[in-house]
C-alpha cells in the first residue's frame, strides 16, 4: 500500500541540485511521477536534458537549469527565479556532490577545496539561498544528501567523509532552529548506491591513488548495491514523513548502532576492511 504521506509531493515544487545522474536523477523522476514540479539544477547541461526528457515522456512536469554549486550568487538565482515562476518552493534538494578517493598522503590543497566547495559549499549555498524564502512562506522542506561516510570512519575516502560528516552535523543542528518557522529539514544517509561514483568518484571527482577498476567493484558489490530508484522510492517515504536521518538500505541502521554502542569494534572491523583493500591494490598492482 503506498504511503499516504507521498502526497505531500503532489502539486509541489522540488530543486534538485545534481539533478543529472545518480541518486539525484532518480529522486527528480521519482518526485515527478509523484506529481512534484522539478527543476533539475546540474553542471551537466545534455544530462539534465536527458533526464526532462524522460521526466515529460512519462507524464510529468519539470525544467532543466545549469547549476555550478559552488557559485552561492547562482544558487540563490535559481532559487529566486524558481520561487518567483512556481509561486514559491516546496522541497529544497541539496544533493549534488562528488567523491575523492586516495590515501591522504597523496593529497593536495586543490583536492580538499574541490570536495569541500561542491560537498559542504554547495550544501550551505543552497540552504543560505532556499531558508530565508522558506522562513518567509511559513513552510518548506531541506532535503541535504551526505552518506553512510557521514556517520562511520571511511578511511581512503578521507575528505568525502569529512564533508559527510559536516553535512549531518549541519542538518540535524538546523532542524530544531527551521522548525519554529515551520520548516524540515532532513538528510539523507545512502549506503551503497549503484551510481557513476562508484566507478569514478563523479563527473567531477577523482581518484589521487590509482585502484584497478575491478578491485574498486569487487569491494562495492560486497556492500550490496542498491538501484538508485529503489532508494529514492524508500527515501521520498521517510521525507514524506519528515524523518530527520535517513539511512538506506534499513541494514545499515543496525551497522550504525552497533558502531555507536561498540566503537572500538567498529573501528577494528573498519581498519580490517581497509587492510584488506589495500592489501587487494597492491596485488592488483596498485
């Protein structure tokens, strides 16, 4: 039976930041079928067309917008001329991101400012720019994507984390403030979704410590990938029901509590993982 909640999307209008691939391409699909306006805001202008395409083949409404997070005066634009076409903004996405992966010895300056631009920056520039409307509407509904990197060690993935972690921080600090003026806010924490960062670290990502492509989706399928529209179906329910840490697929729940009542056993099962990947480079050539 589907959730009544889901209705909270019909006739609403949603931006979706990294609207183009991935967790947020099957969010905006998702949302649309759901009857949900969405504006599609990626760097990526062909993708994003791609995915309105669809969007209208099956019925739905949306538009498609070049976006590059990391310009906060661009961001509140868009937010400001969606406000103004739609009448106001209901759900605010901010999911675009990108990965870097790689031992921390190898890291430059440039490789922490690009993950924490586009991964912490462009999260605070999209809520700086949808709040304030928000606040004025009396409603509306942040929606921050971070990771299961956001609440466990992830070694060799060292700077994605750092920015995970800051965005669950920043999300569940926010939400008791928005909610005095009527605002959610939530943030979602996916385990492992099948998309293009799993093979490259994203359209803009990089990988600083070379890893044979077929270690890297060895280590990935062991941890069950989920399709990203079965996850963004699981999450438009926990949003609909205003769900302050959304953590999918639901066994990852109980990888985060045991971690949370047994750290140090956490941190021993987590450095054994990583041993054992560096350990499969290294036979790989790496």
């Amino acid at each position: 039976m589907a959730n009544p909640a889901l209705a909270a999307f019909k006739d609403k209008t949603a931006i979706v930041t990294g609207g183009a691939s991935g967790i947020g391409r099957a969010l905006a699909i998702e949302m649309s079928l759901l009857g949900c306006y969405v504006v599609l805001a990626d760097r990526e202008a062909e993708a994003s067309e791609d995915v309105l395409k669809t969007i209208h083949a099956l019925g739905g409404k949306g538009s498609a917008e070049i976006l590059d997070v990391r310009q906060a005066t661009d961001v509140d634009a868009l937010v400001r001329k969606t406000a103004v076409q739609q009448g106001g903004i209901d759900f605010m996405f901010n999911n675009a991101g990108i990965g870097i992966g790689g031992r921390v010895s190898r890291y430059r300056e440039e490789h922490w400012k690009d993950i924490l631009d586009v991964n912490l920056m462009g999260v605070i520039h999209g809520i700086q720019a949808a709040y304030p409307l928000m606040r004025e509407q009396g409603h509306g509904h942040i929606v921050n994507t971070a990771s299961i990197a956001g609440l466990f060690p992830a070694p060799f993935a060292v700077s994605y984390a750092m920015t995970k972690h800051a965005v669950v921080g920043l999300s569940t600090s926010l939400r008791p403030e928005a909610a005095a003026f009527g605002i959610r806010v939530s943030v979602l924490c996916p385990g492992v979704v099948r998309t293009p960062i799993l093979k490259n670290c994203g359209k803009h990502g990089r990988m600083i410590t070379p890893v044979p492509m077929d270690v890297q989706l060895k280590t990935w399928e062991k941890m069950r990938p989920m399709e990203p529209h079965a996850f963004a179906r699981k999450a438009l329910n926990e949003i609909a029901l205003g769900k302050p840490v959304i953590v999918i697929p639901g066994w990852w729940r109980w990888v985060q509590r045991l971690y949370v009542l047994f750290p140090g056993l956490g941190h021993a099962v987590v450095r054994k993982m990583y041993n054992d990947y560096e350990n499969a480079i290294r036979e790989a050539g790496g």
